[in-house]
C-alpha cells in the first residue's frame, strides 16, 4: 500500500512532466485512429495529405474523412480506448498520483473537470502573454536560482549511454534502465515514492484523445490487465501475455494540467475538430510562440515557462523543486532545453530525444544513441513523418545538432525503456534523499 498522500501545503518535491504519444502509450494516437476507417485504413489521398509543417491540418482531414464515412466522435473514442499502453506507466502515473498533495489535487480535479468540458463542448480558449522559446539570458539565469537546493542526480556518462541497461544502478548515468526495473515479473511492485510529487502532461494529441485514453480503462472500453496495470495489455504489447484484468481509476484528474492542443466534436458534422495549441483564433489555447525551433501549433518549451509561473504563483513549485521531463519526440527537445542543473530529462531509449541530446553533446554521448539502435521502435509512429528524420533535423536558426554555439543541455540525463524503469529509478532516488534528509535531522539534533 504506498504511503498517504503529503498534506501540507508546501512546494512540490519533484514536477513531473510527460509527453504522450510514444512516451504514455506505445503508439501514435493521431495516426492509431486509421484503424477506425472503413476497411482499418485510410485512403491514399487522405493518409499520404501532410504538407509539412501542418500537423493540425493533416489531423483535420483525416477527421474530417472519418466523419463523412459516418465515423462518430464516439467510435473513435472506442478505438482509442484500446490503444497499448507503455509497459509500466499506468504504475508510474499512480504512483505519482498517490503523492499528489491535497491542495495540489485540488487544482488536478479543476483541470479535471475543465478538460471533461472541453470532452463535450468546444474548448475553452484560455491566452495569455508568453515569452518566445528563444530562451532569453534573463530567463535562463533565473531559473537556475536556488539550484544547489535541489536534489542532484548524478552525470550521465558516454558508457551508460551506449549501454543503458549495464551495471549497476548507481553508475555514473543514474540510468533508469540499468535499476533492472524494466517489466519483471513484480511489475514494479513494492516500489513507492516519497515526498509531495505531482505530474502534467505536454502533448502535441489533442484535448479530446487524451483524456479518452486516460480514462479509458474506467469507463469500460479498456480491461487493464494485472502484469502490467496498462490498457491493452496482453500477447504482442511487451506485458508478457499474462491473462487477467482489472478495472483501473480513470487517471485524468492526476494531472495538473494537460496542456496539448484543443479539440471539439462539431456540432453539426459530429465529426472531432482540432485547434492549434497556439494560434490567432478563439478557439487556441494561448497566442502565436516565436520559437523557431518547434512548429507553430505548440512550442512545449513556452507552454512549460507558463505552466511553472501560475504553478509558482499558487505556491506549488519553488526554485527547489526537481523538474522530471519524459520523452521521446523531436518536439520534447525544446522544452528539455529549458530543464536547469539539478532537473532530469528522460529521453526513451533509442528514440528520437535520446538520439537528439546525444547529437547535442549531452555528456558527449553521441555513440549512445547510435548503438542504441531504434529499440523499441523509435523510428515508428510517424515522427519523421511531423518532424523530419533526426540526421535532417535542425535547430533554432537552422543550425545543425551539436553545432558550436547551439544551447547546451543542462539537465542530468536518464534513460529508460519503459515506466518500470522510471519508477524504479525515481523510488530509489527518493529513498536515498529520505535518507540524507534523516542524516541531516539527527546531526541538528546533536548540534
């Protein structure tokens, strides 16, 4: 039974950040809802339509297509609900879940209940003034304020890159994977967090498929199956195959905020909608971003800068607080960019943030990613198709990865193959600051 949940109103330990598609659930929920064509597929015409760099006008006539084949909102939320789970996450998620603070759940069940509304009606847009993703001196030097409070991970070293899942774990690269957490037969049992944690989530989804998927286990589309604790688990999803389910807690209300781009069920076609996260129209969630590095319908990175001022300003995080970013897109290297000494950046192994950050110099681990190969599939779910393929990739000015000049990667790299590794990594990271933190206690009270 993990630990009752912190209750004092004091600044979060650990934010954890998540991305979604490929980093939450194995796949691509964009291009999984192809399966609810006519026949399982889409037509060429429609499948083969992406012009670079509009995602967002992609998503709308593939949508669009599904409505005019009579393709309700509705049979696509069934055929999401079904959409595999990464082994362990649902484990992790609780876990977090679980040392979420009473005042800090209260702004998850806010967020709750302002996405279940946007589920039924059109999105609620919500500007603001951002900065640009330009990363300003003035932004970066306030930020790293207090980092010597926070808890320090050790550095991520070439060899651990290269092989994550060597050695132990308290090797030099902190690896997640090298914990052993990955998929044993306990599924990460046991293993509890400490101190006040809460989680959000940065997506380029949008507000309708998340919170579809995240719930989809406790609304019945999905049985969660006990070897994993992940919807859709079973023979071919890496969970052992292992028969059983369970009913799970829908987990949308986790989260502090689900911040992706805002989608409605048109109320004439019936047919699903999307809006760029940011744009000029009422329906985007925030304004235009400068950010030359991301495309324009979301910059995490300024999407971040926002979430951590309101968050600051109700009291929930502090210059203390440890940022946790897990990822595997070309578009989480913006926001893991503005990740301080001190934060983690989770890059899943062999896909294309490990391989990015390596380009970078990150611990001078090229080779890592290299020799990490696309395990796990790093190179599906079309994010060369949205992005460009990481050789081509290129950064903000149109400068290449790991080019003089470029912004250097400040947070402690870890990488993992799956959430039981994360947890693995995290309980273990807890424990031993629960520890210090004891240390430190009994030597006041000596003194």
């Amino acid at each position: 039974m993990a630990p009752e949940a912190p209750r004092a109103q004091t600044p979060l330990r650990r934010l954890w950040l998540f991305d979604f598609d490929w980093t939450v659930v194995n796949e691509n929920s964009d291009t999984w809802i192809h399966r609810a064509a006519p026949g399982g597929s889409l037509p060429a015409a429609v499948a083969d339509s992406y012009v670079a760099p509009d995602w967002i006008g992609y998503m709308n006539r593939v949508l669009s297509y599904l409505a005019e084949q009579g393709i309700s909102a509705e049979d696509v939320r069934k055929q999401l609900e079904i959409i595999p789970w990464t082994p362990g996450m649902r484990q992790l998620l609780e876990a977090i879940r679980d040392r979420t603070p009473v005042d800090a759940g209260a702004l998850a069940s806010a967020a709750a209940a302002a996405s279940s509304t946007a589920s039924s009606a059109a999105a609620t847009p919500t500007p603001a003034a951002e900065s640009d993703g330009s990363a300003p001196a003035t932004t970066a030097s306030s930020s790293c304020e207090g980092a010597a409070q926070r808890p320090q991970p050790p550095p991520c070293s070439p060899e651990h890159w290269a092989a994550p899942g060597a050695g132990p774990f308290g090797s030099p690269c902190g690896s997640a994977a090298a914990d052993g957490g990955g998929g044993g037969d306990d599924g990460g049992g046991g293993l509890a967090l400490r101190g006040s944690q809460a989680a959000a989530i940065l997506s380029d989804a949008n507000s309708l498929f998340i919170p579809w998927i995240l719930d989809a286990a406790a609304t019945g589309g999905a049985a969660v199956a006990a070897s994993d604790g992940g919807p859709g688990s079973g023979p071919g999803n890496g969970n052992g195959g292992k028969g059983g389910s369970m009913a799970a807690d829908p987990l949308s209300g986790a989260f502090l905020q689900v911040i992706t781009n805002p989608a409605h069920v048109h109320p004439s076609s019936r047919g699903i909608e999307v809006t760029p996260h940011h744009g000029p129209g009422p329906r985007s969630a925030a304004p235009p971003h400068a950010c030359r590095l991301c495309h324009a319908n979301l910059c995490k990175r300024t999407a971040l800068r926002k979430l951590l001022s309101e968050l600051q300003a109700r009291g929930l995080t502090s210059p203390a607080t440890q940022l946790v970013y897990v990822g595997d897109g070309k578009n989480d290297l913006c926001p893991a960019l503005e990740l301080r000494p001190g934060d983690v950046v989770m890059p899943r192994v062999g896909f294309a943030l490990h391989k990015l950050l390596a380009a970078r110099g990150a611990a001078g681990a090229a080779h890592g990613a290299a020799a990490a190969g696309t395990a796990g599939g790093g190179s599906k779910a079309g994010d060369d198709m949205v992005y460009g393929s990481v050789e081509g990739a290129t950064a903000a000015g149109g400068k290449r990865p790991g080019r003089e000049g470029e912004e250097a990667v400040r947070a402690t790299c870890v990488p993992w193959s799956d959430g039981h590794d994360i947890l693995a990594w995290a309980a273990k990271q807890d424990a031993a600051a629960e520890v210090e933190e004891l240390r430190d206690r009994a030597a006041a009270l000596r003194v």
